[in-house]
C-alpha cells in the first residue's frame, strides 16, 4: 500500500500543535515524521500508562497519542468526569489540533465507546475521520446491557475487578491505596453504566474488533454476531479478531495485538515489522 500523505496543516486556528501541550493527551516518543498517528483510549479505571509499552512494538511510521482521562496518575488532582458527552467533548478539543495526518483509534473495554462517541464528535466537527477504528473488550454501544455496579459497595467492585483481571490485587488489599484507586474505578463505571448513546448515521471507517477468547464482556460467541453489533455501526466492513486470553488478553498478547492492528493500518508496517529498533 502506497504512503497515505500528511494533510496540510492550516493557519493559526485550524489544526495546529497545541495538543502537545493538553493535560488529555500523552506524547512520550514524539515522531514529527510519522505517517501515522495511533490514539488509545483507555478502559475504566485505566490511565495513558497502560499503552506506554506498545511503542517499543511501534514503527517510526507511527506516533502514539494516549489520552489522560481526569483523577489519575499524572492528572489525579484533576476534577473527575462521569458524563460520556462531557468527556468526548473536552477530548475532542484537545486532540483535534493532532488530526494534520491520517490517525486511526483503539479503544479498549470502556474506551472502545469512548473511541466511537469521539469518531461522532470529530465528525460532528468537520473534521479528518479516523482510518480506522478499533474496538476491544466490549459490545457496540446500545446492545451492552446497563449495569449497577458504580452503586455496589466498595467489596462489590473489587470482587467485579477481580472477576475481569487487569487491576493489581496487591493495590486492591492496601488499605491506603484501595480508597483513592476505588474512586476514580467507580466514577468510570459510573459513567459507562449511565451512558445511553444517541441514534447516529454509520460511521464510515472500518470497524476491527478484538476480543479475548475467554473475556467475559466480549465472548467470541456474540463478536461472531455481527461483529458484536459494531457492524450496523458503520458502512465500511466490520471484522472480529480473537486472541488467547481473558479481557485483559492485550496485557499478556500485547506483540499479537499491535501486529494485527499494523496490518490493518497499513500492510507495509508489518511486513517492515524487524526493521526499527526494540526500544522507542
């Protein structure tokens, strides 16, 4: 596949850089010259960190952008955010000044309709549509049943957070840590369990949707059934690859799952995948 070229970058108030500068929006190897640019959203409870380690797997074609959502890591004194609408809002506002080139997203759990109400927002906007869009851990928006566990006590939610794997049992058993970690979790599931999205047109970007054999969110059995309905939402094709593992399965199949992806944003990124060093 030919390189797709950079789009022009228009005048002060347009497309510009401030993005580097956002609190929502995480750079940690900036490559001016990249081709492409990969944004991850993270899942609940999840912070920009989780997607630190996939630029070691990541060609210098490919700049990846994680967003920071409030009250954690590096932005824990920040005001906490449970409202969908809010959230893609103020993401978009940060992330639109990134779109001079071709970008694709990847969301995961909670962050797949993050990814997805974002695509609407850009779209809303006028603004460059992703390449491509990848979805992981979770049912399209609309067919997920809506859950309570944001108004459980606090063992309900870490027994939910140990059914799913992913958050550290040792944080989870420290008395001091166990509070200020729970609360940001229970805002993000409240927030993904009130959310109700709003009847849109098609997206028109393809649609990869990932899955762990045994994620209980996501089985393969209903990905297999249209795509876990990520395929009404979009008029481009919608395909489902499946990897071992659990809803976490990216954790411990992270080389599998950036592959795939490079494939799917462009061939040649892995079929050059031992050309760039193992350290970003």
């Amino acid at each position: 596949m030919s390189a797709h070229p950079a789009l022009p970058v228009p005048a002060a108030g347009g497309y510009g850089s401030s993005w580097r500068s956002s609190p929502w929006i995480r750079c940690w190897s900036p490559r001016p010259a990249a081709r492409f640019r990969l944004v991850c959203l993270p899942h609940a409870g999840g912070g920009a960190s989780a997607y630190r380690p996939w630029l070691a797997l990541l060609p210098p074609e490919v700049e990846l952008l994680a967003v920071q959502y409030p009250g954690r890591e590096d932005r824990f004194q920040d005001p906490l955010v449970d409202d969908m609408e809010e959230l893609v809002t103020q993401i978009a506002d940060a992330l639109v000044s990134a779109l001079d080139r071709p970008y694709a997203m990847f969301g995961h759990s909670m962050g797949s309709a993050v990814a997805w109400e974002l695509a609407h927002e850009l779209r809303r906007r006028g603004a460059p549509g992703p390449r491509r869009l990848f979805v992981s851990g979770r049912e399209a928006p609309g067919t997920v049943t809506a859950g309570e566990v944001h108004r459980r006590t606090d063992a309900v939610l870490c027994r939910e957070l140990e059914r799913l794997g992913g958050t550290s049992l040792e944080v989870l058993a420290d008395d001091g840590l166990r509070p200020v970690v729970l609360g940001y979790i229970r805002n993000d599931y409240r927030l993904i369990e009130t959310y109700r999205p709003a009847p849109r047109a098609p997206l028109s970007c393809p649609v990869a949707v990932f899955t762990g054999e045994s994620d209980p969110e996501l089985t393969p059995g209903s990905a297999a059934r249209g795509a876990g309905g990520w395929a009404d939402l979009t008029t481009a094709r919608a395909e489902v690859r499946t990897f071992p593992g659990g809803h976490f399965y990216l954790n411990g199949r992270r080389r599998e799952v950036v592959a795939a992806l490079l494939r799917r944003l462009d061939p040649s990124l892995a079929e050059n995948g031992q050309r760039w060093p193992s350290t970003p």
